[in-house]
C-alpha cells in the first residue's frame, strides 16, 4: 500500500547516514551511503528517516528554510554552552574546591632542567587570546608555538612529541650560549636535514653551528639576553655560498677552509 500523506514528511535540514552490516567475525562495515538533501520528501517508514529532520509534507519552502536557520541557531547555542562551560572548568570556577592559583609561566620561573620548547599551539580551539586561561592545578591551559613551557604541566605531558628541551644534553648551563633564530644544518648533498636546533634552546660554545658562525653575528646570546626573538630560520647548507636566511637577515659564514673547498 502506497503511503499517506499524513506518513509522508519532507526534510527542512539536510543529512548523510549509512547503512552497516555485521560480517561473520562480528565487525562492522559499510555497507551503503546516502544524503538526503533540503526538501526531499520521505515516509517515516523508510530506513533513512531519521526524527528531528523533518516537518509535516506539504510544509511551505519558507517555513522549511525558516526551520533550518532555527535548527542552525540552536545548535550554535548549545556549542556556545559547552565551550563555555569548558572554559569555566579550566579557569577553576566550576567544581568543588577552591580555585587554585596559577603557576608561574615566565620562563626564569621555570627551573632549566623542566624548560621546553613549544613546536606547536597548544590549547582549546576557539580560546586564542585567552593568555590568562589556567587549566588542571592552575596551570595553563594554552601555551603558544614557540613559548617556554613547564616539562611537568598536564598539557605539555600529554603532547611531549611537540616540545624540544631546553638545555641540550651535555651542555653546561654556566657556558651556554641561546640559539637566536632556529637552526636548519643540510647534509652534504644539500637537501637532507642532518640537525635543526630551535630558537630558544642553549647550546654549547664548543657546538659546530657555533663554530661555523662566531658566537658575535647575532645568531648566538648569553642566557641572560633574548633568546628566540627572531621569527626567521637560517638555513645552514654544505657550502658558504648556500647559506640563506628566510628572515632575509644575512651573515657571514666561517666555514674552516676544508669544508669550503
């Protein structure tokens, strides 16, 4: 029997589904896909009906549209709930307890052995900006690519393939010198990376990068001056005439005479 019009529906906000089956070791798979577009109409009976898509058939087309941006605005309510909601937790307003003060974020307030380097943003999307946003034990809860962050905080545990040390092992922090600019060393066939240091991190007097290009050509700092300032990377390459830098920031090359030859 052909359905009624009181079965039928017709869609005011479009949606894709699938179909899955079980195969003979229990695991699911796919076994069609299907969208169901603006103004298409359905029976409720049939398997991609899905409640909450749909109004009455014969529903005016500026009744549907007037639904959808409803639907819309409802949804962006209750996304607009949840961050909030979310921020509030990191902030420390919600939940039992007091709020727990934050830590320190500068970076000389974190001992050296704990100091690393953020290769990548950390945080909440939708929360840049919010720099005074603290999360679990009152640390932050968003730290910038680049920044200097505490090894021990919860955020930066949980993304430890994104961060650099610091101090690189073996350097003696009383001699250190800060790489000013990240520091990409090619191979000897020019287009493999053999070393790449960070902005930011110390490295020793005696290191090769520092011996290529004198600890005096802006490059290098003592620990007590502003180490990865420079947003640039100098790109060191197998021969003196191939060093370039993006930040378009020259400098001299002091290969030994053997590696230039």
């Amino acid at each position: 029997m052909a359905a009624t019009t009181a079965e039928m529906m017709v869609c005011f906000e479009p949606y894709a589904g699938q179909f899955t089956a079980k195969n003979a070791d229990g695991e699911l798979y796919v076994v069609d896909n299907f969208n169901v577009r603006f103004g298409q109409r359905m029976s409720v009976t049939d398997p991609r009906y899905r409640a909450g898509h749909f109004l009455p058939d014969g529903t005016s087309e500026a009744e549907l549209r007037a639904e959808y941006q409803r639907a819309i605005t409802r949804e962006g309510a209750k996304g607009e709930v949840i961050m909030q909601r979310t921020l509030a937790e990191m902030r420390g307003e919600t939940g039992k307890g007091k709020k727990k003060p934050a830590v320190a974020i500068r970076p000389e307030d974190i001992p050296l052995k704990h100091r690393v380097i953020l290769l990548k943003r950390l945080g909440p999307i939708g929360a840049s900006g919010v720099m005074r946003l603290v999360g679990e034990n009152g640390e932050p809860a968003i730290v910038e690519k680049g920044a200097i962050a505490d090894a021990r905080w919860k955020i930066v545990k949980r993304n430890r393939q994104h961060t650099v040390p610091v101090l690189l092992p073996g350097v003696d922090p009383a001699t250190a010198l800060v790489v000013r600019e990240t520091l990409t060393q090619m191979g000897a066939d020019g287009g493999t990376t053999a070393r790449r240091v960070y902005a930011g991190q110390w490295i020793s007097p005696d290191d090769p990068l520092v011996e290529i290009h004198g600890a005096d050509n802006g490059l290098f700092s003592r620990p007590d001056g502003r180490p990865g300032d420079s947003p640039g990377e100098f790109i060191v390459v197998a021969r003196p005439d191939q060093v370039t830098s993006d930040s378009g920031s020259g400098g001299s090359s002091r290969y030994p005479r053997s590696m230039a030859d």
